[in-house]
C-alpha cells in the first residue's frame, strides 16, 4: 500500500532485510503508543545490525505538555513497558479541575511536579507548590512559569508536620482540591528511621487532612502505594495508616477524599533504573537482590495521568487502584538496560545478587488477599475494599500512641504497634536492620 504516496516498505518482521535493502543509518520508532514489545522486536534487530534508534514521545508525556511530537529520543527502559494509551474523560476533568484552586503537596517531588505539570493542562484558577525543599520548589516553578506564563503559581516552602503553618496555608489559600503526593517512600531508608516515617506519613498526613476539612476542601486525593498491602515495611504500614485516615475524613465528611494506590514508577527519585544505569556505565557489576524479585511498575506520566483520572471519579472514600499490568521480574528488567546500553548481560556487564533488604518482599499485591474488587467506568482503574480499618475513637488513639513513641525515640515500640494495628502487617519478623542495611 501507499500512504501519502509514499510506499510501505514491508512489516515490522520484515525490518531486518528493509534495513539492508535500503541501506537505512537509522530507525525511528514513530509509534507514540507502541507497546513494549513492538519497541522489544526494533530495538533488538537494530542492535544487530549496529544502527541507532529512537522514539517518538509516549502519549503520557504528551498529555503532560513538556514534550511534542516532534522530539525524537533514543529508547530507555520506559519504552519496553508501554501500555495501550488510557482514555481520557475530559468532562470529569473540565468539572473537577478547571477554575479550581488547586494544591499539590510534595510538589517538588517527581510525583508531585508531574501531578503539577498535567494540572496545568487543566486550566485551574490557582496552583499551590507546596513542599519542604526550597530548591525543588524553586526548580518547579521555573518550570512551570516558563511552561505555562498565564498561569497563577503560589510556592509555598513549609513542613506538612508543623500543624500550625500548614493549618495558616490552607486557610489563607482555601484550596477546592487537595493532592497530597508528599511522603518518605525509601523502604530500607525507613527501616532505619521509623520515627521520621511516623512524622511524616502518619503525622504529616494526618495535618494535612485536618486542615483540608477544615477549611472546606472539596476533594482531596492521597497518593499511596502497594507497599501498604500487607506491608512487611515501615514505611508501608505508616502509608497504611495515611490511607485509613483520608477513608475516616471521607466518612465522617461525605466529602471526595480518596486514595489512589500504585506500584513502583521508573524515574521517580530514587528510582531503580538510575542505580542500575549508573551501575552499567561504570562496567558493573550491577547488583539486584534476588533473583525472583518482581515489581509493578509505571512511567511518571502515565501514573499520574490515571491519578487525575481517579481524583475525578471519587465521591469519599473510595480506594482506587491503578492497573500496572504484570509484574516485571528485576533480573528481566537489569538484563534489557543492559543491552539497551549496547552491552551483554554476563558478559560485557557481571549481574551480582546481594540478598533481600530489610522490609523488602519477593513479590507485592495491590490490595489485601481475599478483599474484592470492581471495575470503574475506566479501564485502568479499580476500586477495592479497604478493610481492617482503623477509625473513629481507635484510629485518634492509636495516631497519638505512635506519634508520642516518635518523639521518645522508641522505634521498638513503634514497630510492635503498627504491626498490632495496621491489617496483615508482617512487621517485626525479622532484627531490625543496622544502620547500613539500606543499599
């Protein structure tokens, strides 16, 4: 066939012999949406027959604005893991974000700046940063400003734990819609620093939600994640217990405050993929845990794409769920950026297995075994039961225990109360970890 006269050369099976006929010195991937294993079958002939490639732009990171189409880049890991673009529901989106006041903690995050970035698509009255850093907050309103000039940007530097500041912020702002994104997420950093993943996630959440009903928020939406099921970690159960007070707001409101869940998402600080990439280009050897280790995992802009998808959809209190997919086993992933790099697993790149972390598990889940689940009116979206929840009288109480032992430094204690409380929590199994267990 031909398209705009131009005839196709052939099919995708048939690139390997294009390249020689047409005696190609590149390969564009002009499939925005292509999933990973058409990039999979590219990648892995022009490796081959030693001749570049790139790709166009995801249709996440086209929806998030800081691309176009005609930016070309060459293929990273994301690529590989592509999923069928997610519709979109403009109308949910038109009545929950236009014209609205809108605050993003954690918004110098990675998470919380992509939150930020798509916000913007969206026309909001007003855009709040909030976040601890300075730096960070000064970086994404560069950005943001130099993206969006139209737009009213109000950084805001302050601590999601200091009750009284934040309280101050939210009246002085009045925002209609929360996304609380700010949170410690280090696994084995919090094995060692329980104290500070009570403060922050527990405390800090808890300030947040407080503030928001007070001044009469109409949604707000907690990012969590599936390291709250079941969790074998502290920063897990502290999520957990973040998560049970947005459903206990929700209840004793009727207001839309929510809780979407996710796994693991490629380039987010801290990430995988930057260890292993900085791993390979100081010729290995790169280290993974275990060979069976699995995780979910997501690109930034598609995570967040379905995060504003699910913070329309919420009347108070559901527990969304995001659709990751299969599990990706980390040895498969290690062993693509290798070759991606040009390299051979085994080979060019010594691949060495160094034993599971404290709070790590093999495998994770999306919610709690044995609870149900339905499907919404997206496709890439569930709901699931919450259950063993903490609230009312039990929850205050069991908020305030854990936030005393923070301030008494007992982290023994900490970990035996989340374990007692939180649901199907395996915490305090094992030692705890020294203090260099963490890598």
């Amino acid at each position: 066939m031909e398209i705009h006269g131009v005839r196709v050369a052939g099919t995708l099976r048939q690139l390997a012999s294009i390249v020689d006929q047409n005696h190609a010195h590149e390969v564009v991937i002009a499939i925005p949406t292509a999933p990973g294993e058409v990039v999979r079958l590219v990648t892995e002939i022009c490796r081959a027959k030693r001749i570049p490639f790139r790709t166009m732009p995801g249709i996440y990171e086209l929806i998030g604005g800081k691309v176009g189409v005609s930016r070309l880049r060459e293929v990273n890991i994301s690529d590989l893991l592509r999923r069928e673009p997610a519709e979109i529901d403009n109308e949910g989106l038109d009545r929950t974000l236009v014209g609205k006041r809108v605050l993003v903690t954690g918004a110098g995050g990675s998470i919380g700046l992509e939150i930020c970035r798509q916000l913007a698509q969206w026309r909001p009255s007003q855009l709040v940063l909030l976040g601890h850093g300075e730096n960070s907050i000064f970086d994404a309103l560069l950005e943001l400003s130099e993206d969006h000039p139209n737009l009213p940007l109000v950084p805001v530097i302050a601590d999601i734990r200091d009750i009284d500041r934040i309280r101050d912020v939210f009246n002085d702002i009045r925002p209609d819609v929360v996304f609380h994104a700010a949170a410690h997420k280090h696994v084995s950093l919090m094995e060692v620093n329980v104290e500070e993943a009570v403060t922050n996630n527990v405390l800090g959440t808890k300030s947040v939600v407080d503030s928001a009903l007070a001044c009469e928020t109409e949604r707000l939406v907690l990012i969590s994640t599936d390291k709250a099921v079941e969790p074998k970690s502290v920063m897990g159960a502290t999520k957990r217990v973040a998560e049970m007070i947005v459903q206990d707001a929700a209840n004793r409101s009727g207001r839309a405050f929510v809780t979407v869940r996710f796994g693991n998402v490629l380039g987010s600080r801290g990430s995988i993929v930057p260890i292993f990439q900085r791993q390979i280009a100081h010729g290995g050897p790169v280290t993974v845990t275990h060979p069976e280790m699995e995780r979910y995992f997501m690109t930034i802009p598609e995570a967040v794409h379905l995060v504003l998808q699910a913070s329309s959809m919420g009347h108070g209190g559901e527990m969304f769920v995001l659709r990751m997919g299969d599990q990706v086993r980390i040895l498969d992933l290690v062993e693509d950026l290798i070759r991606l790099s040009g390299l051979e697993p085994g080979k060019d790149i010594q691949i060495k297995f160094t034993g599971i972390r404290p709070g790590e598990k093999l495998q994770e889940s999306l919610w709690d075994e044995g609870l149900e689940y339905e499907a919404t009116e997206h496709p890439d979206i569930v709901q699931v039961e919450n259950g063993g929840l903490l609230d009312g009288v039990s929850l205050v109480a069991t908020i305030e225990e854990l936030v005393r032992l923070a301030k008494e430094g007992d982290s023994p204690s900490i970990v035996g109360l989340l374990s007692e409380r939180v649901p199907g929590s395996v915490l305090g199994q094992q030692p705890p970890p020294g203090p260099t267990a963490v890598l």
